[in-house]
C-alpha cells in the first residue's frame, strides 16, 4: 500500500486538478458498488439495521468523529497537507479498514501461518492507494499516514486473533458483520461522489456489534426450535 501511494503521489503532480475530481467520483461509484456488494453478504437484513443503528448511536456518543478528527489535525501539521487531507486521511481509513478481507486475512496469518489472503489485500490495497493518491494531488499524502493506520489495525487484529477466531468458524457471524460494513462503504463513496458528506468514522462500532446481535439472533432461534419441538 506504501508503494502505491508514493507512486500515487508522483503521479498526481502531472493530474490537472478538475482530473483528480473526476478520478474521485470514478473511485466513489466503485466504492458504492463495493459496498453494495458487501451488504448483500447479510442473511438477516434486520441484524444489519440493529447493529448500524445502535452502531451509529454508540460512536457519536465516544466521540469518534471529534477523536479522529484531532488525530488528522496532528498528522497533517506533521506531514504537511491542503484542506482535503483531514477528510482523505479518514475516509481512506475507513475504506482500508472495513470489510472481511481485513479479519479473515488477520486471523489465518495468526493461527494458521497463511499469509495468502492478505498478501492478496495487500496487494489489492496498492493498487487503490496508488489511484486515490494520484487523484488527491497534494493531499494524497494522506495515504502515507493511513498506510500506518492500516498496520497499526491489521497488527492489533493478528495479536487478537485467538479471541477472533469464532469469527472464522462461524460464516454467517463474519457475513453480518461484512454486510454492517456495507452501509458503511457506501457512506465512503457518497462522500467521494461528491452525493453527501456522512461521518462514516462514527458507525464503526457497527461492526463490533454485527456478529454479537447475529450470535443473540441464533441462540434465540435455537431456543424457538426446541421450544416448539
């Protein structure tokens, strides 16, 4: 991701600037898609408003918005940036962050020393990184900040992976979380369409609390079964 970025960066200094909007939305619409994608995964609509909504609830009252918002402030006065590199720094944290690629890829490095899956993320993150680069001109800088964002949560992952693995073992919990995410993405690519601005950072502990409300769903289905047995 750190290699794109950089060829990103240099790349971008021969991009008009009405170039770069037009590369944005290009990378919104896609991410629209990919988040689309994403929410289809769910099996239980109901489990995905639940968790985004209680979701979206919990992190404005943590303050995640404020929090990260001061945290993008002291990176930019670290390595520089324009008026958009707050808002890149966040938004491209939360698109790296979010989906099932990132867990699952985590978890089988941990516990089973496969690192295939996210060398393919990794990879995949390049290339993106390489575009949203070149695409924020100057601000492109950002990704060199979320680059390390995206370590520190991977990192943090890999460590917890023995806590996480039920994740693994259980498809429909990783499911509802990948279609929590879902809503989330698309947030991201209204926000790089230029449709509307949300504060995605705030519905992340969506994701926490996905596959908690899809365990509570099956463990009352169960009990349903055997009552009405």
């Amino acid at each position: 991701m750190l290699l794109g970025a950089v060829v990103g960066l240099v790349v971008g200094r021969f991009i008009p600037a009405s170039a770069q909007e037009v590369a944005l939305t290009g990378l919104g619409l896609v991410t629209i898609g990919m988040g689309i994608r994403m929410f289809l995964l769910s099996t239980n609509v109901l489990i995905v408003a639940i968790a985004v909504g209680l979701g979206g609830a919990l992190g404005h009252l943590m303050g995640i918005s404020v929090a990260l918002a001061h945290f993008a402030e002291w990176a930019r006065q670290q390595v520089g940036g324009g008026s958009r590199f707050n808002e890149a720094l966040i938004t491209t944290s939360v698109l790296y962050c979010v989906g099932p690629m990132t867990v699952m890829g985590c978890i089988q490095d941990a516990l089973e020393n496969k690192i295939e899956l996210l060398a393919l993320k990794s990879t995949m993150d390049g290339i993106v990184a390489l575009f949203f680069a070149a695409a924020l001109g100057p601000d492109g800088v950002a990704l060199l900040v979320t680059a390390v964002v995206v370590l520190v949560v991977q990192g943090g992952i890999t460590l917890a992976a023995g806590r996480l693995k039920f994740l693994a073992d259980d498809p429909r919990l990783l499911a509802e979380m990948s279609g929590a995410g879902g809503p989330i993405l698309l947030a991201v690519g209204f926000g790089l369409a230029n449709i509307k601005k949300i504060p995605t950072e705030v519905f992340l502990p969506a994701l926490a609390l996905a596959p908690i409300i899809a365990w509570a769903f099956t463990r009352f289905e169960r009990r349903e079964a055997k009552a009405s047995s």
